[in-house]
C-alpha cells in the first residue's frame, strides 16, 4: 500500500504510463528471477512475471517531485511479489489459502 504523501504520485498518468512502458520494456518477466536464472540459481519454470515496477532508490517526501527518481528507466525494476518482498522485508508466510478456503503451502517459504 502507498505511503499517504506517494498516493496522488502513483495515481498520476505520467506514473500510469511510465509504468506500463516499464512492463513492456522488461517483458513481463521478473527482473531478479532473469539474473537468478541466468547465473544458474533458478529454473526456467521458477522464473515469475512482474506483478510490480519498483523503485530501485525508494521514493520519499524529499524526492517524490524528483522524476529521475520517481520515471526513469534507470530505477525501476519490474519485479515479482516474491523479491519485492524480500527487498521490504515483508514477513514470508508459510501458508496462504484460495478461494476456497483451502490451505495452500508456500514452496518458496525457507525451511
């Protein structure tokens, strides 16, 4: 969820469409699953799409009327939730459930 001053930011056309031009330009997949994959620490098949153009330098009531932070190419990463969790340290669960209401296990949980 966006912090209150960043909210009007993320809901701005110029973030919307440097976004979706972000997507294109990385192709949909996962920026960190590709390196983890090309140096061997991942299969093709664990390789996820990105559910999230991040901020590299993250963005701050200092910098957010700062386009070199906020819209350029050179910090942002398309990045599924997996690593844009991990880079925010939000607690991995190890559990989750569908639709249904059945337990499904996280195989990426660490044991």
């Amino acid at each position: 969820m966006a912090k209150e001053y960043a909210k009007v930011f993320y809901n701005s056309d110029a973030w919307k469409k440097t976004r979706a031009a972000y997507y294109k330009h990385c192709g949909g997949i996962c920026e960190r699953c590709m390196k983890e994959f090309k140096e061997g620490k991942r299969s093709l098949e664990d390789v996820k799409p990105v559910k999230i153009i991040h901020h590299k330098k993250h963005i701050t009531p200092k910098n957010i009327n700062d386009p070199r932070i906020t819209l350029s190419f050179d910090n942002l990463e398309g990045v599924c939730d997996d690593h844009h969790n991990k880079e925010h340290k939000a607690k991995v669960k190890r559990y989750r459930f569908d639709k249904q209401g059945n337990i499904i296990k996280n195989n990426n949980y660490p044991e």
